[in-house]
C-alpha cells in the first residue's frame, strides 16, 4: 500500500492550498520534508501558495527521533531554501506552535499570518542544538538581533502578539484561513526574501554583554553560546552563513550535551508512565484537603489552587489556620506581583480555598495530603481524624520527607487508598513530585496520584519505600561521600566549587547552610542506633550544629555569614575543627584536585541509584534521572548520574566506586553494575 502523502496540494482558483498532516505536532520528519519539497513544484501554475497545517498545530519542530542517525535528504535547509526561492510565493497560516524547524519554514515565506495567541520559538537551545535551517540567520533579519538572542539563546517563547509588534508578522486574525481569502484578493507587493534583507543596526556591545550573562546563567552548558556564535554569523552574507550554521547543527547533534538533553526530553515522558500503572484509569480529582498549613502544606495548597482544584487546609487551631490562610494568600499575591497570575484569577484561586480547624470540613474530599511536623505518632493522629471523616475509599496522601508511608498509616482501614506524595520545597516551585506506594497502594490510587502531579504541573516519579525515598537517599549518600572527603583532605569551599563548576547550581555545604543544619541533624540522630557500625561515620556536622552553627538562619554553618549578607565567606574556625577532626582519626590529609572530586561524588551517585534500581524501589535509570534534575538541581544537560556516568563510560565510574570503598571500607555496598540498570 502506498503511504498516504503527509503534504496534500488542494487548488482553489489561483490559490494552492498546501496542507501538512503529520499528527501529533506535524514534526518535519523526512515525509513531511520530502512532501514539502513536491508541493514547491506541484504549485508553480498557482498566483499564490498558502501552507498551512492540520490538527491542533502549526509545524512544531523536528523530529527528535531521527536525531541519533544520519541525516536522510531532503535536508530541511534545503527545502526551506526551496520555499523561499519559490516563484509562487509562499503566505505561512499558523495556529499553536510555531517551533524549531516549523519557525525556519514560516520564515522562509513571502508573508506570515497567525490566529491570536500562536506560539513562536526556537527551542532547540533546549536540546543543546542549534537551529540548522536558517534559523540563526532569518530571525535577526526578521526581527533584529535583541530579540533574536532572547529567542535563540534562551528559547523563549513569544505570543503572536509580541511577534506582530517585533515585525515578525504580517497579520494577526482569529480565522487565519478566511482572513487569507481577503489577503490574497488584495496581495502586497513581494517583500525581499527574508534571508536577502539586511540585519539592521545591533547595539555595538550586545553580543558582548550577552555572551557574558549567558556564560553565567548557563553554568557550563554550551548551547546557549553556540546560538550566539550563529546568530553573530548573521553579519556575514546568508550563503556564507547558512552552510556554517548547517553544519554546527550537525556536529552538536552528536554533542554529549544534546545527547544528555535529548535523553532528558525522553526519560520525562517515560517516567510519567510507569509500567506499575499502565492501562490503569485514575480517578477525577477535583477537591482536596491538605493537613498542616506550614512551610510545605501552603506550597502544596498553592499549587493545587494553580492547578484549579479547590483546597480545604486543615490546621491545629484558628490561629494556626489563619497563619497557615496568610501564607497561601501571600504565595498566590506574589505571583499577581510578579505579573504570573492576574486579579481575577488570584480571586478565583481564593474563592477555591479554606483554612480551617475541624476535620469535618474534609468530608467531602477526595483526597488528603498531610504535611504536618515530621513526627510518627502526630502523622498517626492526623490519618485516624481523616479516616474518621472521609469516605471509605478517598485518598489519603503523606508528605513525609523519612518516615516510613507503612508505618503512618498502620490500622488505617482499606490501606491500598494510602500513599506518599512527596513534593519538594518551595511546594508550589519544584518540579518533582515523588509518588511513593506502599506494598498495598492500588496501582489506581498511584496513577491518580501521577493524574493529579500532571494536573499541578509536576514530573511524578514513582518510588518505592526506603529511608528517603529516592531522593533523600541518593542526597545523604552525596553528603556522606562528600563529607569523607572533608575529612581526608578537602575543604568545604573546595568541595562546593568543584560541584559548582560541573553545573549544580549550589555545593552541598553552601546548600546546607541555605536550608538548614537542623533537619538532617535530627535525622542523623534518629537512625544513630541503626546505623550500620562498620559505616564510617564523620561526626564534623553534628559538631557544627552542636556549636549552634545551624546555617544561614544563625549567621553561621559551614561557612560564616555578614548580618543580611547570603554570600558565604570561609571561616578558619570549621576550617580547623575540620583539621583537627582529620588529626583525632590518624588521618593524613591530602589534596583533591576538582576532577576528582567529582568524579568521586558522581560515582557514588550513580552507585546509589544503581542500588535503589536494583532493590525495586525505582523503575528505571531514567526516574532516579529525573529526580535528581527536577528535584536536587542536577544540571539537566548532563542529564542526571546515571546518563553521566554511561557517558563517561560506566567502566570508569564503577573503578571510581571501588577505589571509593576500598578507601571506607564498610561504609559503601557496591551495586557492581551501572549499566544493566
Ligand atoms: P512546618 O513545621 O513548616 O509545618 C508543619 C505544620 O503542621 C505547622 O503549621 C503545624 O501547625 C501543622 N500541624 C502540626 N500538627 C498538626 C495537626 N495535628 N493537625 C493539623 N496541623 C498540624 O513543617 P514543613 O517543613 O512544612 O514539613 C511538613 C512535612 O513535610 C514534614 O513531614 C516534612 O518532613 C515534610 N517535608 C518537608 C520538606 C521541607 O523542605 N521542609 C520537603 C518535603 C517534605
């Protein structure tokens, strides 16, 4: 059977109507490239040529699939060329997306006319790519060179609107298609070729003072400086230009950095889709309470207003309760602040939510999400009031960041309604939502819960239950290496600068101080008795938080702090107690050089999220992946530990691992091997 054309040429008098059926998004893969090229030919007899698509979208980018082989002809470069030189001249009909490769066509035609409010990018910074059809090289011309570095650089996205007002487009119309009808009747004169008209003036220093804000932002990652090398290309002519851009689109293709954010675009959409639920139809959510209206329970009540559900919060008292009312209040006004959220939406929000004092109130709810002090028997307490008030079958939901979900919810009655949903703080921020199920949670209940993350605009990963669940875990097992390294040699600055440079947006004693000794503390407390006796242990922390040195909130932690200053600054008092700890243990300290740190911290790592594959809490390397991106800052262009650490070769990473242990003897179990996972 011949395959069905992806590009159809319907004529209408002198009018071509060329359409574009490439569902979902009418990527330009290589059928929808080959079919353009034919519909440049099939419309020559006509006055004018309208592309337009079917669905819900304009063409909205390439298809990333194809990214990993060689390229098959016809090259997009070469069709959209094609397109431009066309006799007939093109007019671009757009709707939704207009990304990518998609953009690089409409730029090619003689005119542009969009329905209100379509989208316009280049977001293949996001992939660690540059545009390879001209796209550097138009959109400066198109809308001069400012708005194409906020564009190319940084893939921004514009509305319609401010892409009329930049010039990018000719027409703006809420039936793009009948208002091309009356364009035609009357068509302007042929505008120069996009690619032919000059760039027009660019502030002499722009790409200067543009390059070093991007160098700071991008902490490492090279994609949003090759954008701006492109564009800078944009002095030269088009045919000089266009060929260099071509052929860096090329090479970065196969560039460590796209290939760990192509693999991140991947690993997103699989994890929202774990096989435990698969086929599984979750429930409609749409009121919910949420227990204890502090620092987590008011993000996790903003977020849920957000996402359109209405929130009953429940509080010890009215006092608490009205505190706990401010604090959404006060989340929700920052937004309408920052222009994130207009008046009447935020009184939307507002009518949605209560703060009360009485578990009656939750009733009628269909699920519960409680986020009170970390504390068994209190948590205990909270899911008896609820499951006195609630019906027998509603959801309920702990946010505990350590305790076990088994333990919580012991003598609650019809168990497999119980479950983690474990968000990260600022609750109405991060990204990630860890969906933790107990070996009785209802594979329905987890696929509401990954609903209703989907809802708050959160990446669900599924966890299984250990002491921190993926993400706490892997993040002690960070510290701890970490610390060892204090302990044998480093310092803390030399540790936070070696993380820094590798593209955390923090080190971890600089994060420490941010958020607090105390928590981690306590916890180290809780499982002292537990505690593995052979595990070596560094007691450098316990003794800062033991001389009040709590963090940033106490002027002091790992580092000092000037009064309303966050910078920290080196103090040689941690600096010697670390020395004086190392002299105490027999230890010879040595130097660390920063590759070496990292790679230490890394494998140790992904030999954590080795073990935690192995021992069935999470489904794949790519969901301990996400966690560490969407919840702990993981430079999302190297794509998590475990994709790092395939890059580098897990062969490395595990002799790193060894060499790790061998060095702490008892303190690390070996997961052996990274790559199977
Ligand atoms: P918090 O101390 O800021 O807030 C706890 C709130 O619960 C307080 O407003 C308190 O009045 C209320 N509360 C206590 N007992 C209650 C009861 N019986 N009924 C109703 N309300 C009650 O604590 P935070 O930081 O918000 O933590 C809450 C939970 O979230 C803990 O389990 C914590 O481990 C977890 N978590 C915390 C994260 C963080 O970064 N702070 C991150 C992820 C989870």
């Amino acid at each position: 059977m011949p395959q069905p054309s992806l590009v159809s040429v319907d004529f209408k008098g002198d009018v071509a109507w060329v359409t574009v059926d490439n569902p979902p998004v009418n990527a330009t893969s290589t059928g929808v490239r080959q079919g353009l090229a034919d519909a440049v030919d099939a419309v020559q007899k006509a006055r004018v040529a309208v592309l337009c698509c079917a669905g819900r979208t304009f063409i909205a980018g390439g298809d990333m699939s194809e990214f990993d082989a060689a390229p098959v002809e016809p090259h997009l470069p070469d069709v959209v060329q094609k397109i431009e030189d066309s006799n007939v001249p093109f007019i671009a009909c757009m709707h939704g997306n207009v990304l990518g490769g998609g953009f690089e066509i409409a730029m090619a035609c003689a005119w542009r006319v969009a329905a209100p409010g379509t989208c316009f990018g280049l977001p293949e910074v996001n992939v660690g790519l540059i545009p390879g059809a001209g796209g550097t090289q138009r959109l400066p011309r198109l809308v001069g060179m400012e708005a194409a570095v906020d564009i190319a650089c940084s893939g921004k996205i514009l509305k319609a609107e401010e892409m009329a007002n930049l010039g990018g487009i000719d027409l703006i119309a809420d039936n793009p298609m009948s208002a091309i009808l009356d364009f035609v009747a009357n068509l302007p004169k042929r505008p120069a070729p996009v690619s032919q008209r000059p760039v027009g003036n660019v502030a002499s220093d722009l790409l200067k003072t543009s390059r070093q804000a991007l160098k700071k932002r991008a902490r490492g990652q090279q994609s949003p400086l090759e954008n701006l090398t492109a564009l800078s290309w944009s002095s030269e002519p088009f045919a000089v230009a266009q060929p260099k851009e071509r052929a860096r689109h090329l090479a970065l293709r196969q560039s460590p950095e796209s290939r760990a954010l192509r693999y991140a675009f991947f690993a997103e959409r699989q994890v929202a889709r774990p096989s435990f639920i698969a086929g599984v139809t979750p429930r409609d959510i749409s009121r919910i309470a949420v227990v204890g209206g502090g620092l987590m329970g008011a993000g996790i009540a903003t977020a849920a207003l957000n996402g359109g559900l209405s929130v009953t919060l429940i509080e010890r008292d009215m006092e608490a309760a009205a505190a706990a009312r401010d604090r959404v209040e006060g989340l929700l006004k920052g937004a309408v602040k920052r222009g994130k959220m207009s008046e009447a939406q935020l009184q939307e929000r507002l009518a949605a939510f209560c703060a009360v004092d009485s578990y009656s109130e939750a009733a009628d709810v269909q699920l519960a999400i409680e986020a009170v002090f970390e504390d068994l028997s209190v948590k205990q307490q909270v899911f008896a009031e609820l499951a006195c008030h609630m019906q027998r079958d509603a959801i309920l939901a702990t946010n505990t960041s350590y305790l076990s979900p088994v333990e919580i919810f012991a003598g609650i009655e019809n168990q497999s309604r119980c479950i983690g949903l474990h968000f990260f703080s600022p609750a109405h921020v991060m990204k990630l939502l860890e969906v933790v199920h107990t070996p009785q949670t209802s594979p329905e209940v987890v696929a509401t819960g990954f609903a209703l993350g989907k809802r708050l605009r959160k990446v669900s990963v599924l966890s299984g239950i250990c002491d921190g669940f993926i993400g706490n875990r892997m993040l002690a097992a960070y510290r701890r290496e970490a610390d060892y390294l204090l302990a044998d040699g480093a310092l803390p600055y030399q540790v936070d600068q070696a993380m820094r440079a590798f593209g955390m947006p923090m080190g971890p004693y600089e994060l420490q101080d941010l958020t607090g000794l105390q928590i981690a503390w306590a916890n180290r407390k809780r499982n002292a008795a537990t505690r593995d006796p052979n595990e070596r242990h560094v007691t450098i922390a316990d003794q800062l938080c033991e001389m009040g040195r709590l963090g940033q909130r106490t002027g002091k932690g790992w580092y000092r702090y000037e009064v309303d200053h966050r910078e920290p600054i080196r103090d040689p008092e941690v600096e010697a107690l670390i020395e004086s700890y190392s002299a105490e243990q027999g230890i010879t300290r040595r130097a660390y050089a920063q590759d070496e740190i990292v790679s230490r911290i890394l494998a140790v790592l992904a030999n954590e999220g080795a073990l935690i594959i192995q021992q069935g809490i999470a489904e794949s390397a790519e969901a301990v992946d996400m966690v560490q991106i969407h919840g702990y800052g993981f430079p999302r262009w190297r794509g998590g530990p475990m994709n790092y650490c395939k890059e580098i070769g897990t062969s490395t990473s595990q002799a790193m691992m060894e060499a790790v242990a061998k060095e702490s003897p008892g303190s690390w179990h070996v997961a052996g091997c990274i790559e199977n996972n």
